[in-house]
C-alpha cells in the first residue's frame, strides 16, 4: 500500500476589503473585496502559477471564494467549512482601539469574546482543518483569513492557539507549514505577493 507525500499547507490570506484596511473585526460579516483586493488576488495567481496542488479548499465567506476564483483556482475549489473566519460575537465590525476605549487592555487573544466564538473554539476547528487535510499529501493549497490562519498555524506546529498572537498576517499573503523530519513547522510567513505592500 502506497502512502501519500507529506502534506504541506500553503495558506493564502484573502484580498483587501474595505473592513480589513480599516481594521474591523470581520468574522462572519461577508465583506466584498475592494478593487485593490481583486488586483491582489490575481497577482496571487501569478505567484502560485505552475505548483501542483493535490488539493485546494476555501473558507465559504465570499472574500476567500473570490480571491480563489480570480487567483485562477475557482474551478477545483473545496469549500470547508470550518475554514471560516473567527466569530466576533458583539465585536463584529469594531476595531480593536475602539473596543480597547471601553475595556481597557482588550484584545481578541486575551479577553472573553461576548456572543461569539472562543479561541479554544476556534482551536478545535483548526484542529478539525488539520486532521482533515493531513491525509491528502502533497501541497494543499487553503484560502482564509487572518484570526482563522494565525490559529491554524499555532495548531499545525501543536501549540496554543493563542500563539497565533504571535504571527502578523497581512492581505493576499502566501505562508507555508510542512514538516523538518517528523516535526511539522512553519517554512514561510506571511510572503506578500500580492501587492499587499
């Protein structure tokens, strides 16, 4: 019996929306990429051009679809839906600095999320991506969001979710996860290809 290759993740933040480029928490809230985003996410499919993906799967939220579709890769698409973005609960659309004005110190990473979705939460669904996507072998290439990818990341190098704290991730960026022997590990973070600058 055959065993697949290492499977790898190649992860793809989405394109600018309008809420990402003025820092809104944008979990379930399906904002449309901006003009600059769609420009990112083609420049994306030129990078990713040429690799073979054994598989490619996306967040069902438009932004990450769209981003796949003109990336070039609409065509073969998996959509998971545990790839969505993180739940804000009552911080959806808020960003951070006005949320910190009324709670001192608050952060998404260190503070209860009021109606909405836990990061421990958030961990078991990236626990679940991973399980499910282990299998395949060969380069998987995935289409999300910052929160749910950071989270990812922490999970697939088997450490705290909060550890997702840690790794800036900027729209229409490439990061990399695959192993060092048996070990998994993070090979590329946060490569802006996409004229994120």
């Amino acid at each position: 019996m055959s065993v697949p290759a290492e499977t790898r993740l190649v992860l793809v933040r989405h394109g600018e929306t309008e809420w990402s480029r003025s820092g809104r928490h944008t979990g379930r809230t399906d904002i449309p990429l901006t003009d600059r985003g769609r420009a990112q996410a083609v420049a994306l499919g030129v990078v990713l051009r040429g690799r073979a993906f054994s598989r490619v799967v996306s967040s069902p939220l438009g932004r990450a679809l769209e981003t796949c579709r003109l990336a070039g890769f609409g065509d073969r698409v998996e959509v998971v839906d545990d790839l969505r973005e993180w739940d804000y609960g009552a911080y959806e659309g808020r960003t951070r600095r006005d949320i910190a004005a009324e709670i001192p110190g608050w952060t998404v990473w260190t503070h209860p999320i009021v109606g909405g979705e836990s990061l421990a939460e958030l961990g078991r669904r990236a626990d679940r991506v991973i399980a499910a996507l282990v299998p395949t072998g060969g380069d998987v290439l995935v289409f999300a969001h910052g929160h749910i990818l950071r989270v990812l990341a922490a999970c697939w190098i088997e450490q705290a979710p909060v550890l997702g704290s840690r790794l800036e991730l900027a729209t229409a960026t490439v990061s990399e996860l695959g192993w060092d022997r048996e070990l998994r590990v993070i090979e590329g973070w946060n490569a802006a290809h996409g004229g994120a600058g």
